[in-house]
C-alpha cells in the first residue's frame, strides 16, 4: 500500500496520535465479543495506520541520514 492509498485523516495524524488509535483497535480486537463484521473493518484501518506509522519512520530515516551527510562535510 503505498502511502497515497492512505486516506487524509490518516495521513494527517502524528506518531502518537496514530499509536493512540492503534491501541485502541487493538483492544476492541482482543475482546472476544467483537462482531465479526467489525472487526474486518478495525483491522483494514489497524493495516492503513501501520503504513503510515512505515511511511512516517522511513521519512525520519532519511532525515536523519541526510543530517549525517551533512555532519561529514
């Protein structure tokens, strides 16, 4: 999934409020009377929230690297 597949309002969160909702997936998944049908579409999101959590560390990687190969010069 590239990150342009990810809808605006994902996009838009920080780190943490993207772990904030991941969390809160995750809990409504481990209860046991979760409704299956529910559940399907908290997981598609849980994965959309993942990409962007991916997309947001390998922009910090490259900030960071670029910020080494400035250090070096």
């Amino acid at each position: 999934m590239k990150s342009e597949n990810i809808p605006a309002d994902i996009k838009s969160k920080s780190l943490k409020e993207t772990k904030d909702e991941i969390n809160k997936i995750l809990v409504k998944l481990e209860n046991k009377n979760t409704d299956l049908q529910a559940s399907n579409k908290d997981y598609e999101r849980l994965i959309k929230l993942n990409k962007h959590v991916d997309h947001l560390f390998k922009k910090r990687i490259k900030e960071i690297a670029s910020l080494g190969k400035k250090s070096k010069k």
